[in-house]
C-alpha cells in the first residue's frame, strides 16, 4: 500500500508537471505569436514612418523651393524698390533745381514783362495822342486839301469860261481864213460845234 501511493504521488506529480509544461509552451508560443505581431506592427511602423519621411523630404524640399522662391522675388522688388526711390529722388532733385533756377529767372521775366508793359502803355499813351491830336490835325489837312481842290476847281471852270468868253469873242472880230486857222489852233479848246462847220 505504501507503494501504490508512492506511485500515485508520482504520478500526480508527472502529470502536473506536464500540464505545466504544456502550459508553458502555450505561454511561449502566446508570447511567440504577439511576437511576431509586435514585430510585423513594427515593420508596419518603419514603413510608415519610412514614407513619413520621404513625404517630408518632398514637402521640405517644396517649401524650401518656395522659400527661395520668395526670396528671390522679395530681391527682386527690393531692387525695383530701390531704383524707383533713386529714380524719385533724382527727379525730386531735378524739380528743385528747376524751381530754383525759376525762381533766380522769375524777378528777372517780371522786369522784362513791366518794360514791356510800360513801352506797350506809352505806345498806346501815343496812339491815344494821335486819336485824339493827330487825327483831328490830319482830318483838317484833309479838309484844308479838299477845300483847295474845290477852290482849284472852280477856279479853273471860272478860267475855263472866262477862256471861252474871249476865244468867242475873238471869233466874231477875224476874218474867215484867219477865223479856220484860229479855229485849227484852238480844237482841244471848248468850242461850239457850229464854229467848225465854216471851215
């Protein structure tokens, strides 16, 4: 009897050390599979991380594009900037110095501008003088002249008549040869028309 339960003892014994075996080998090929599902998460991870990387290199590269981009634009206005405050500032100095020169030109066109005007009121002062003096003096010459011609005239109708008067009484007193040559003489005179019919 001693040794059936020695037997049985070991028996027990055996088998729980066998359940604790397979226990064990459950164990270690749980921790064999999360295992192998830790590492394939991992190379999961890597290479996500991997095209993470990769991504970031593109869109650095991109933004540093864009960076130089920028700056090279930014150059380019501070440039642009630049040659139109110089270019403003050079026309600024030239509309400086234009208005000083006119204002050092200014008195001096002023002066001229009162001579002249004080030259154009003594000519017009004189052609005022000649309206109202000279025109009249000359408008009484005109008549001093007209009248003189009309004194003229008359005088010469008067002679003229006269003239006449005495070539007709001339006529009357000669004979008839002497009368024809007298009349030849005299044809630019006004004579009668009857006068010439003798001849």
């Amino acid at each position: 009897m001693g040794k059936k339960s020695r037997r049985d003892r070991s028996s027990l014994s055996e088998v729980y050390l066998h359940f604790q075996i397979e226990q064990k080998k459950r164990e270690i090929q749980e921790f064999q599979d999360e295992k192998l599902q830790l590492q394939a998460k991992n190379q999961k991870q890597k290479e996500l991380l991997q095209h993470l990387r990769e991504e970031q290199k593109v869109h650095t590269r991109a933004l540093i594009q864009q960076t130089r981009e920028q700056e090279r634009k930014l150059v380019q206005k501070e440039l642009v900037h630049q040659q139109r405050v110089k270019e403003a500032h050079q026309l600024s100095l030239e509309l400086v110095h234009n208005m000083e020169t006119r204002l050092v030109e200014l008195p001096k066109e002023l002066s001229r501008l009162e001579e002249q005007l004080l030259e154009l009121g003594a000519e017009q002062q004189t052609w005022l003088q000649y309206k109202n003096f000279g025109s009249l003096q000359h408008q009484r010459q005109v008549q001093q002249r007209e009248d003189e011609l009309l004194k003229t005239q008359h005088t010469y109708q008067e002679m003229s008549g006269t003239s006449h008067l005495s070539i007709s009484s001339v006529f009357l007193f000669i004979s008839g040869e002497e009368r024809c040559r007298f009349l030849r003489m005299n044809m630019d005179t006004y004579l009668p028309q009857d006068m010439f019919s003798t001849c």
